[in-house]
C-alpha cells in the first residue's frame, strides 16, 4: 500500500479517538485530553519561535500569562462581559507586548536574546504579583473564571462541549502554524534559523522576519493562554513564571523540534506521563530529566523525529 | 514520509488508546466495588517550600488513624494521599484526579491558602466535601462561604486579633513594626495584628515586607527605625523562622530591647527553642496548642506520639492540628454511621461535631465552615531547668474575624 | 539614612556580591572557555550545600563540610563534562543548553531524594556566631567571614590565571582554541580542569552561603539565574571584571530592598536588561 493511504488510515484513526472516544471516556480522561490541547498550543507557539526560526526563548509564558490575565480580570471584575471582546482584547495586547518585547530583545543574539527574554518575563511576573495587586490579587491569583458564552445555544458549560471547542481551536492552531511553515515566509524562516548570515548575504531583512515570527508566537501562546483561563477557571502569577516557558522548551524538544506533530506529542507525553507517573512516584523532575538527556544525546529529533528516523548528526570526533 | 513512518505514529497512537482503555477500566473497577471502604483523598505538600508545615500535619493525622486502627463505624478508611509539591497549578490536577479518577469520598487539604482557593470552587462544582486539614488560613478559604468548604484548623486573624490587644494592654508595648514576607498568607495575618492593636490604643510605626522567598534578610533589619517596643513577625515556613531569629539576634536586637511578639512558629519548642536556647527567654507568643499544657489529652496525644515517632522531633502546633482535624473527621463520620456516601448527612454531622481538642476546651465549625477554638498567649520561660512555652492566659472560643478584617490594604481583595 | 544603617547595608551588599562572585566565577569561567552556558550550575552549588549540610550534622566539623561540599561540586562537575558534555560539544548550540537543563532537573529530584523537600538552614560555625562591634554597630562575625572568603578565592584564582602555567594555558585556551590546540595544548583536559574548578567554587559558595541563603528544592533554579546574571552583566574574559560586576549587583540588590521595596527582586534583571541593551558584550567583556 502507497504512503498515502496509510496517512489517511492513520487520520482516520486519530479522528476517531479524538472526535468519539474522548469525549465518551470519563470525566477526568476529558479534563486531562483538554490540557493536553491547550499546552500543545502553547508548546506550538514555541516551536514556531524555536523549532521553525531558532529563537531560544524564555519568554513565551509572558504571552501565555498575560493572555489568560486578561481574561480574568476582565471577565471577574466585570468590565468586560462578551466572550469575542476580551478574545479580541486579549490578542491585540498581547500583539503590543510582544512588539515591544520583541523590538527589544531581537537586537540580542543567542544566549543573550534568551536571557533578556528570561529578564522581561520575570519584570512582567513581578508586576503581577506585586505592582499590580490591587487588580491581580499577586500570589492569590483570580478565581471564579466562568466559562464563556459563545452567543450560541451551545454551552461551554459542559465538558464535552469545551472539550470540541478546545479541539477546534487547537486544530485551527496547527493548521495556521502548518500554512505558515509552508509557505515562503516559513522558508524565510527556516532559512534564517539554519544560517542567518547567508540569508542577510541574500540580501533578506531578517530582522523583520524574526519579528513577525515573535509577534505570531505571542499571539498562538495568547490563544493558549486565554483556552486556559477560562479551562482552568483560575490564574495564578506562575503562569507568568520562566520555569514555565523553560517547560514549554522541554515539550517542543522530547516532542520533536521543528516538527508537525512535535508539540502535541511532547504536550502528550509531558502531561500525561507527569499524570501517570506522579501516582507512583514523587521524583517526577528526574524521570523527566533522564527522558530529556536519553532524548538528546540519542534521539535528537524527539518522539516525532524518532518516529520518521530522521538521519541522526554524527558526533563529531574529539577536536 | 513513508509508509514506514505513518505505522510507527499509528503504533503509538494505539498505545496511547489501549493505555487509555486500560486506565478507564481499571477506575472503573475500582469504583465498582460495592460500599468499600470511606476514600480520603489528601491534596497535600509533601516536598516544596510548606512541606515541613504540611508533614508535622500529616504526622498528627497519620497518628491518629494509627489509633483508631483506620476503622470508623466499622468501615475501613482508606487515605489517598499525593503530593502537590506546593505548586498550585499541581494541587488543582492532583483535586481533579482524586475526585474524578480516584472518586473520593471526602477532598482533605494540606497548608497552602493558594490552592486552597482556587480548589473549593472546584470542589463546590462536583459537590465533594472539601475539608482543609493543614493550614491554609487566608480568609478567603472559607470567605465568602461555600456550602462544601470546612477548615478544620483556624482562619488567618483569629490568633492575631487577641494577641493584639494582649500586646498593648498585657504586655505595654506601644509603638510596633510589623514584618513579613509580601505575599497574602503573611500579610493578612500582619493587618489583623495592627487593626486590634491600634483599636487597643498602640501604634504601628512601621511596615517591612520582602518578597517571598527572599533568602537574605538582612537588609530589612538594617531598615527598622530605632523609635519601636516590638516586632510582630510572620515567617512561613518552619527554617526560615530559625534564619529570621539567627538574624534578629546577629543584629543584637534583643539586647537593644526590641522584643518580639509572634505567632506561636517562632516560639516552637521543637525547633527555635531548641537552636537558641535561653536567648528565646521572654518572648510571647499566640498559639493553639502548646507542649507543656497540663490536661489529660494533651498527655494521651504527646504519650501517643512519641510511642510513633521517638522523641527526636517534639510535638508541636502542626502535628496537634493534623490529629485534631482527623480527629474531628472521624468523629462526624461516626455520628452518620460512616455512611459517607450521604454527603447531605456528612456536611450536616460536620457542622454539629465537637470535640475536645489537645488543649483547646472544644473545637467545633462555625456557620462559614471555619473551625471555633480556644488560643493562648504563652511566653517562653524556663521552669525546672528547661526553656519552655508556659501558657500566660487562654482566650476561649475565637472564631474568624468579619470579611475584610485580615485585607491589607493595596493588596487586593 | 542614617550611617550606621548605610554602613550596615554596604556591608550586606558586598556579602552578597562574595557569594555572586562564589557562584558566578565559575559559570565564566566555563562560558568564556567553551562556550557553553552550564544550567546545571546552580545544582553544583545547591548539592555542595546539602553536601556540607550531611557532613557537618555526622561529624560537627564545620570546615570538613566545606570540604566536602566543593569536593561534591568538584564531582559532579568531572562526571558532568566527562560524560555528557563531550558527547555535545561542536553540535546546534542548543543542545548543550538542554542538557544541562536537563542534568539540573535530574539533580533536583536527586537532592529531594537524599535530603527531602524540607527546607533546611545552616548555622553559623560557633566560632563565628557573634557580632563584631565596630563601636556601636553590630555587624555579624559570619558576614565578615563570607568577604574574607570571597575575597581570598578571588586571590587565588587571579594568581592561577595570571601566574602559573597551567593558568596560562586556561587563558590561551580562552584566547583561541584552534591555535592553542596547534601548540600542543590537550584542550580536553583544559576543559575538564575548568568544569571541575568552576563546580569547585560553586559547591564551595553553596555550603558557605547556606547559613545566609537556605537550603530549599528550588534553590538550584533561583540561583542559576543570578549566576547568568553575571555572567551576562559582567561579560567574559576578565576576572577582575567578574568581582567588580558582583559587587555591583550585590549592592544595587541590597539597597534596591531599601529603596524600592515591592520590586526588590527586579534589581538585577533591570540592569541585566539595560546592560544587554546597551553595551551586549557586558560591562567588562573582551570578547562578545
């Protein structure tokens, strides 16, 4: 059988696990399979900076967190009711600070560009647990986030319909991602990533490239962010926090970096394992850890690369 | 990609069904087994910044089970404990999977307010008895009231309140800084003090917050205006208060006659009393329990816990509150037969338990599900050659304060 | 503010630019010399702490637990760059990145494991647990210790780099590998030597600023970005430089607790910001 009907058989399956099984499955197999979409997101818009365009950072949490902030304070305190607006409002601020943030920090290269992203975050953390408290609540968090009214009869208030709903949008999430990786910018992209010099050689303004590609990852963490708000119902400054972007990092990369399928198999694989293995074990960090090392120094193309064998970088010998 | 590659993805997305498949079974089975035993589910800190608070809870708890022989009303009661590692975002997961994949009976809750409030709304939801065992005293617990929300241990305030008056009019302390890490769990618990000191007639001359998890404390004692009688701290955390008092004696504050008047962790007979000895001769402090009180239960308790676990760590407020809230627990599902399943009946036998705590006269649960009880001011004093907590005066029944009593304000609601 | 205060501040400030120092030496030292940004550093320092920690409860000896506890950095250090960093070196610049994160995370959960998650915390040795008055200010005695030590290290190491030999081919290989390499220099020893000096300092400051810092699971990430810090603020390639850096952030973090209280904890990120903004290879970089 051709390569291709193999892809439909396997997509076909997906679908069926994804539209039918889940959502018959109990309750809490529902609630684990609605963060797994929610981090894939997240851990997509990481892959699109760092996978796609090499930007190691540690800020994307800065978007996550602002996004699903925005959301709480909006909706608790009343200011703003319609679902559409704060989505809107969320999504334009974040776009700002991310344009802020990034006209910044893309002028630093490499370790220092992952430092100042690292450095802005936790400014932003700091100002929502201390400057701002009066509208954050600081280590309190916001809680009592309700579920969003859609406008339609269809109620969010019920799992399985949030559980479709975080499902259409996580879809719509790849699928952006994937016509962008596709498309000529993407190239633009990847190109800069494996050698930014040859490209600014062509003559390629790869500043600007760059930061488009840091706004549209805020912008996919903000989507990610906002799902979670209103999931989780509470928000909290470690959402703000870096050890969260570096996790977002650690997803990208046992999932595979530069990958499709990357992100939502390291949300898989980072969730569901912490979930599983946390009943029997408390040493969640180490197992973590050693998965992390095997996967570097042997499968460095993460599960996904694994899976499509790609051709392993021969160690080089000693200089 | 070949065919090669889209088998391999199928073979692991098989995998991930059958895991799937086999976790819902399992649960399933679990579930089904007919009356079984009561599950008490604990969303706990075993490791993280309050784990040493949250495991002098889980001992007392723990030895008290152990007494009962984990029998109530002849069924069994089977604890489900995971660590939270004192990280929110894990103790809501930790709720999610004890209520929906381990299908507990009773929510039991470990020391973090944080968590707290962002799972009794959770909890509320899917209509399972959320009991808070450890500390977790923000006022918003229980504040504004939920009908499956009870705090067994006490509100922040409810120690503070008296121990502020009995600062000003006991004690003559007039002018007092108040000091504490910047966070809600400290904060509130510093508002109360002031706003019943001031009431009394003192004065709180100064304010130094750090932020939490601030190592170094040293430049904030380098901050204090001289012009001050006392400190009222609040450390959380059991080492940090040791470096907190290793540094106010380093700055020679005590011989400057800057007094401390704190809540009973920095006076525990367990730790700073055993690090500094007679340098802690003199100091006050509010508690809820207290090591060398005189009554027969404080004696079974102390005589019960150190047959478990040796002499090595003294009995303290924490281990007396983990006992007495399980204590409390079992004795409402005793009332109700241990017929749990009645959540109606279970809620309602909770609200009408009294007990006889180590020390306290009586614990029962006010209407707001916070737990009534007597407080002591003691003093650290040496009798019969030891330096010891000697209770001074018992100020029975203190419930929580009002909404808004333990807010300061600038820091949110 | 009054000088006894500002005194007693000053002194803070530069105590906790020796323990900087203590801790961000190293991490220079590793990154001006091959490049590499160890994330694992802070754990080095954490087990040297905890390390110290168990010798001085067994034998009550307080300088055998400092021993002990850069030995340990020293250690983990030497399996660290045997095993797992020559396996990465010359590879996409992330990946040691990533596994030194991923070593931290590991060493984490082993310290969990050896010493439990509860909070732990040091005491001064009692040779050293009073205050010096210096005629009506109360400074205490460990303190002042801290800035000897800082102090005597940095003495050390200058003298290392700038007068013995096996400090001048560290230099050399700082300078230019390639062509120390062609002078016959065995640039992987070089390394290893390095990584196990740097892991030395820092197991070293671990145990000794334990008594002002804690020991606490999370005290490995909270201090590699302080180390980073200065690394960063400080650049490469001077070792002077680096002392005067921590100095710096020490102070500006001591009296930003003064001045600004509620964004104390901000101090250092904001110059770390205004720093890379400003001049990217770092106040005293030679090389960027």
């Amino acid at each position: 059988m051709t390569s291709d009907k193999w892809k439909w058989v396997f997509y076909a399956v997906l679908g069926i696990v994804l539209v039918i099984l889940i959502p018959l499955s109990p309750r809490y197999v529902q609630t684990l399979a609605i963060s797994i979409i929610i981090y894939s997101i997240y851990v997509c818009s990481t892959n699109l900076l760092t996978g796609y365009t090499g930007l190691v950072s540690l800020g994307q949490a800065i978007f996550w967190g602002s996004a699903a902030y925005l959301v709480a304070i909006l909706t608790t305190h009343g200011v703003v009711k319609n679902f559409y607006l704060v989505f809107l409002i969320a999504i334009l601020s974040v776009m700002i600070i991310g344009a802020a943030f990034g006209v910044l920090a893309l002028r630093a290269k490499r370790l220092y560009f992952m430092i100042l992203t690292f450095a802005f975050g936790h400014v932003v953390w700091s100002i929502a647990m201390y400057a701002l408290q009066p509208v954050t609540y600081g280590f309190n968090g916001i809680r009592d986030i309700l579920r969003p009214d859609l406008g339609l009869s269809w109620s969010l208030e019920n799992n399985s319909n949030f559980y479709y709903f975080t499902l259409a949008v996580g879809a719509l999430c790849f699928f952006i991602v994937s016509l962008i990786i596709h498309s000529p910018f993407g190239r633009i992209l990847v190109g800069i990533r494996d050698n930014e010099h040859r490209m600014i050689a062509l003559g390629c303004n790869t500043f600007l490239y760059k930061f488009l590609s840091y706004i549209v990852s805020a912008i996919i963490a903000g989507v990610g962010g906002i799902l979670f708000a209103y999931f989780n119902g509470y928000v909290n400054p470690s959402e703000l926090h870096w050890v969260w972007s570096g996790e977002a990092l650690m997803m990208m990369f046992i999932g595979g970096i530069g990958t499709f399928w990357g992100p939502a198999l390291g949300a898989l694989v980072f969730t569901g394992l912490r979930y599983w293995v946390s009943a029997y074990t408390m040493y969640w960090f180490g197992v973590e850890g050693t998965i992390f090392v095997l996967v570097v120094l042997f499968f460095r193309g993460g599960i996904s690369g694994f899976i499509t064998d790609l051709p392993r970088r021969k160690i080089p010998s000693k200089p | 990609m070949e065919k090669r590659s889209w088998l391999r993805f199928g073979k692991i997305l098989l995998l991930f069904v059958l895991l799937l498949t086999l976790s819902v079974e399992v649960s399933h089975v679990l579930a089904a087994e007919n009356r079984g035993p009561i599950k008490l589910g604990i969303d706990t800190e075993l490791t993280g910044a309050v784990s040493e608070t949250s495991n002098n809870v889980k001992m007392g708890y723990d030895l008290y089970l152990q007494e009962i022989g984990n029998k109530v009303a002849d069924r069994e009661i089977k604890t489900i404990e995971y660590d939270n590692k004192t990280d929110y975002k894990i103790a809501m997961e930790v709720a999610q999977k004890l209520v929906e994949k381990d299908n507990v009976h009773i929510l039991g809750f470990g020391t973090s307010s944080g968590a707290a409030i962002a799972i009794r709304g959770y909890a509320e939801k899917m209509k399972v008895p959320f009991v808070v065992m450890g500390l977790g005293g923000a006022e918003q617990v229980t504040l504004p009231p939920l009908k499956y929300t009870i705090r067994l241990t006490y509100a922040d305030g409810q120690g503070e309140l008296p121990l502020g008056r009995y600062a000003y009019e006991k004690l003559g302390y007039k002018k007092m800084v108040l000091m504490g890490p910047d966070y809600a769990g400290s904060t509130g618990k510093l508002w109360a003090f002031r706003q019943e000191f001031e009431k009394a007639g003192g004065q709180i001359v100064q304010t130094v917050l750090w932020s939490l998890g601030e190592m170094d404390l040293a430049p904030y004692f380098a901050q204090l205006k001289p012009d001050f009688d006392a400190i009222f701290p609040f450390i959380p955390g059991d080492v940090s208060v040791n470096r907190f008092l290793s540094q106010y004696f380093e700055m020679q504050l005590d011989k400057k006659g800057k007094k401390l008047c704190t809540q009973w962790d920095m006076t525990e007979d367990y730790l700073p009393i055993q690090t500094f000895g007679e340098k802690m001769l003199g100091i006050h402090s509010v508690a809820l329990y207290n090591l060398s009180f005189d009554s027969p239960e404080n004696k079974h308790f102390t005589d019960l816990y150190y047959a478990k676990y040796g002499k090595k760590k003294l009995a303290n407020n924490q281990a007396a509150l983990g006992y007495e809230s399980m204590k409390f627990l079992c004795t409402a599902l005793q009332a109700i037969k241990g017929n749990v399943e009645d959540t109606e009946a279970f809620l309602k036998a909770m609200h009408e338990t009294k007990i006889k705590g180590t020390c306290s006269s009586s614990i029962s649960i006010d209407a707001n599900g916070n737990a009534i009880r007597d407080f002591f001011i003691r003093q650290v004093q040496k009798k019969d050659g030891v330096v010891k907590n000697v209770v001074l005066q018992t100020i029975p029944q203190v419930r929580q304060p009002p909404q808004g009593y333990t807010l300061m304000p600038g820091k949110g609601k | 503010m009054e000088l006894s205060v500002a005194i007693t501040q000053l002194l803070n400030g530069i105590a906790l630019g020796m323990l900087l120092f203590l801790l961000g030496a190293g991490l220079s030292l590793m990154f001006g010399l091959m490049g590499i940004v160890n994330l694992a550093h802070g754990s080095y320092f954490m087990v040297g702490g905890y390390t110290g920690l168990s010798v001085l409860e067994g034998t009550g000896n307080f300088i055998l637990a400092i021993f002990a506890g850069a030995a340990s950095g020293a250690l983990l250090g030497f399996l660290t760059e045997r095993f797992l960093m020559r396996r990465v070196y010359g590879l996409r610049h992330h990946e040691p990145i990533l596994l030194t994160f991923a070593l931290s995370l590991i060493l984490s959960d082993f310290s969990l494991y050896v010493w439990t998650g509860i909070p732990r915390w040091v005491q001064p040795p009692s040779f050293l647990s009073s205050s010096i008055d210096m005629g009506g200010i109360f400074y205490p005695a460990y303190r002042f210790a801290i800035i000897l030590a800082g102090v005597l290290v940095f003495a050390l190491l200058y003298w290392f780099q700038e007068k013995t030999r096996w400090g001048a081919i560290v230099r050399a290989g700082v300078e230019d590998k390639e062509m120390a390499t062609g002078l016959g220099i065995n640039i992987p020893m070089v390394f290893t030597l390095v990584f196990c000096l740097g892991a030395f300092i820092a197991g070293f400051g671990g145990f000794v600023g334990s008594p002002i810092l804690g020991l606490h699971t999370g005290l490995d990430f909270e201090v590699i970005m302080l180390a980073l810090a200065v690394v960063v603020v400080g650049g490469i390639g001077s070792l002077p430089g680096c002392l005067a850096t921590c100095l710096l952030l020490g102070l500006a973090d001591t009296f930003g607790k003064v001045f600004w209280q509620k964004y104390a904890s901000l101090t250092i990120y904001v110059i770390v910001v205004i720093v890379l903004l400003v001049k990217p290879a770092g106040l005293f970089g030679k090389k960027s």
